[in-house]
C-alpha cells in the first residue's frame, strides 16, 4: 500500500504492530514526505535509508488511570462551595483555603505512597488585578515536585498544572456559589493524577526520569492568570528550566455525540517569521506520542475571548499549551448555578465524562514520562545554505552519554507535522546536498540511548546572511 502524507508517529505503531522486539526501527517507515512528481526531487538521487531509535516502550495503560480518585477529588472540590481566590482561605469548609486543604491532602496521601520521592510544597504570595479590585490579594499554589535523577537535567522542569480556583457568575462575590466541577476540577484531578501515575513508575523502578516533573495546582486563574504568571517567576528564582508546560483547563466534558473525542491542544505561532514557536513544537511532540487519534492540535493560542495558565509561559518564550475539551458548553461556565427560563446553568459534577477525562490524564502523563525521560533539546538550530544548492542545520547541545544521537526534521511548509530526514549519531552539524534552504522548514531533536526525544528546534535563518543577497 502506497503510504501517503503519513504522520512519523503512525508509521512507528504501524512497525511496531510487526516489530515488537527489535531494537532498531527497520528503514522505510519515515519516508513519508508528501511530493508531488512534478516538483524537482530534494535531494535529487533521493534519500537514504534510515534507522530510527524506537520510542520507549513500558507507555502508560488507560487502565492504570485512577478514575474513581478523580471523581472523589472533584467531589471534594465541589463541596467547598466556592473557589473564588478571593474567597476565604482559612475556612475550611467553604471557599478556596478548602480547596487548596483537598489538594493537599490528595498530594500527601500520593508522596506518602512514592516512598518519599514526591514533594509536596504550598507556595504563598500576594498579587493584585483589577479582579482583586486593585489590592493585593493572598493567594496559594500547591506544587508536587518529582526530582529528576540526572544532575544536570534535573534543573529542567516539566510541568502540569490545573487551576484550583472557580467562579461565578460575578467574579467578585465568593458569597455565590462556585462549584467549578469542568472549570477547573477536572484538570486540577488530571495534574493530580499525573503526580500519582508517575511516581508510582518512579517508586517501583519502572521509570527513570532525567529531568524533574511538577504538577500543580494554582489559584488566581479566575482573577487573571495571578498563580500561574506568579509560578513562572517562582520556578526562575528556584533555578529551573522550564522544558515545557501542559495547562489543562476545562477537560472533564465530552457531551457531543459520538464520544470519547479528542482533546484540543491549543498552541500559540509565537512572533517570528518563518519559524514556529517552541510552544508549537511542544504541541506536536504531544502529538507524536499520544497519537492523532487522541490529541487534535489547535494552531491557536487559545479560544478567541478566553486566556489561560499556559499564557505567561508562553509570553516567557517557554513551551506551553492548553488542553482543552472537545466541545465547550457555556451555559456550564463561570455562572453561577441557576435555572432561568427553563435552562439550567452551572459547573456542576453531572456533566463531567471520567471515560474522556481518564484519556486526558493518561494522555498527559504519557507526555511527561517520555519527556522527562529524553536528553534535553539542543540548545540553538540554525539554518544555512540560503542561495546554494545544500541546506546547513546546525545546533549545539552539551555532553551526553545517554543521548543516542540527534533527528534532523523537515515538513513541506505547507504541512503540519515534521518528518524525520536524517539521524546524525555524532557532531552538530548536518548538510543537506541538494536540499534547498527554501522549499522546507528544518528542525532538529535529540534522542536518548532510550528511545525518548526531546522536543523540535525549529532552525532559524543565520540572521547575518538573512536578506544580505542581491535579488
Ligand atoms: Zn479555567
């Protein structure tokens, strides 16, 4: 069968259907390039063969999702009545202080469990927006910490994060109720998960992850990104690197029919020309690794009227993307729970589908191993060559003994998805013969010894050689 336009991921799963025990992925599979036949050929004699390192294996079952802890947490969450951040911190039976208490409590109980690998940490702060009315407010985060085992790639952070505060309709009233089930009960049960999942495969020596994970649960988003936009300048004063940052906001609802469907994987261009964002390439890495047919990426930043927690990252210039569920229901959203001309409004728990949030937890904890399991990105790719017959990419990257080697990547730039065109096992440098610098947008990533890759660097133009020839 003639393969066409196929994504590198699918390729691999369709190999290793027939392939389950050989450790080198046989050649063929990653020449998946789309051409149409009366385009010269790149290079002209065609491409050589390759052997790609499959994927880590061990990948994270559905099973293993704990869908009835979820629900129990939410329930919990729901119960404090409100979430509203400017809504009572000490109570603990009403208001976001309750909220953060169930979180807590949650982590404790799964750090107890990791046989004392996951740290449990409540960030206090003050910040202020005009939903705080102009003063500062006290807000808290709750951070689970799962330190990376390698010394150097333990000061890179990957992080999850779901927000624990709800509204009402009225943003200022922590009076109303505020249950806050989908938004954001269900991605704080996802980040929460996550932490359980994966430190349980660290806990029974299932999985060694190089890098550090932090799974949080921040307050502020409804008042206007305050705990998320405060997280990022607390992971920079804690000496991290943020490898990238999966948002999970609004993900417990899937009630079009014809379900589970996919999540939405939101994911910002980012400013240059020519040369998509790291948040893009994170975007596709979830992809590849979870699969088409479970993430439907968004080449978007967000919905249109609506930001969230993965925003000051993105800002920041770091990888960050926001899961989102498939269909979104509004009546259900930032409204205080009410019946009104025969229509029921409110976030309430009878809504949510834990088959389609299950998926979204494994999904997100599937991401996490595999990145906290790769060497990290290289530092810098650049692309030379422009008006000479050879494409040049080069990046740098540190020593590394578990790295097997780097994927230099190329799409049509008409296309969505990268394809791998080379593997280069040493050196930080790769030229293209007879691969134009302009028909195709370049990337490179690196691969461990493991089989897990780090995100794309997409190339940038030498900027000094950028626009210097004559026409
Ligand atoms: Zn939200």
């Amino acid at each position: 069968m003639k393969i066409i336009q196929t994504g590198i991921r699918e390729s691999f799963w369709k190999w290793i259907a027939v392939t389950a025990f050989s450790t080198w992925l046989s050649a063929g599979v990653a020449f998946a390039q789309r051409s149409i036949p009366s385009d010269p050929g790149e290079p002209p004699s065609g491409r050589t063969k390759l052997k790609l390192v499959p994927r880590p294996g061990g990948a994270i079952s559905r099973q293993s999702v704990d869908e009835k802890a979820m629900r129990a947490l939410i329930h919990q969450l729901v119960a404090c009545g409100t979430r509203l951040s400017i809504s009572s911190w000490t109570d603990p039976k009403r208001g976001v202080g309750c909220g953060r208490d169930q979180v807590a409590a949650r982590l404790n109980e799964i750090a107890k469990d990791s046989g004392g690998r996951l740290q449990v940490v409540v960030d206090k702060f003050e910040a202020s927006s005009k939903r705080t009315g102009g003063n500062p407010a006290p807000m808290e985060n709750v951070y689970a910490i799962l330190p990376g085992s390698d010394p150097k790639l333990a000061k890179t952070v990957f992080v999850v994060s779901g927000h624990m505060d709800s509204r009402p309709s009225d943003d200022m009233d922590p009076k109303l109720d505020a249950p806050g089930a989908d938004d954001d009960a269900s991605g704080t049960a996802v980040s929460v998960e996550c932490a359980r999942l994966l430190s349980k495969l660290v806990e029974s020596g299932r999985a060694n992850f190089r890098s550090t994970i932090l799974f949080a649960a921040v307050s502020g988003e409804e008042q206007g990104l305050l705990g998320s936009t405060h997280l990022v300048e607390w992971l920079k004063q804690q000496g991290y690197a943020v490898g990238g940052m999966l948002d999970d906001d609004i993900v417990g609802a899937d009630r079009a029919p014809g379900g589970p469907h996919r999540v939405r994987v939101f994911s910002g261009n980012g400013p240059m020309d020519d040369c998509d964002s790291s948040s893009r390439e994170l975007a596709r890495a979830i992809e590849e690794i979870d699969g088409r047919e479970a993430i439907r990426m968004i080449f978007r930043v967000d919905r249109f009227g609506r930001g969230g927690d993965h925003y000051p990252f993105y800002k920041a210039g770091i990888p960050a993307v926001r899961f989102t569920e498939p269909l979104e229901e509004y009546s259900q959203q930032h409204q205080t729970p009410r019946a009104e001309n025969g229509v029921e409004y409110g976030d309430l728990e009878k809504y949510l589908d834990f088959r389609f949030m299950g998926n979204v937890a494994r999904d997100n904890a599937e991401v996490l191993r595999q990145l906290a399991m790769a060497p990290a990105a290289p530092a810098q790719a650049t692309l030379e060559g422009a008006v000479t017959p050879n494409a040049k990419v080069s990046w740098s990257a540190e020593e590394d003994s578990e790295r097997a080697g780097f994927e230099i990547l190329w799409r049509e730039t008409t296309e969505a998805r990268w394809e791998v065109f080379e593997f280069v096992i040493a050196g930080t440098e790769s030229v293209l013969n007879g691969v134009s610098t302009d028909n195709h947008f370049f990337a490179v990533r690196a691969v461990g010894k493991n089989g897990a890759r780090s995100i794309a660097v997409p190339t940038e133009m030498d900027t000094n050689r950028r626009g210097t020839y004559s026409r």
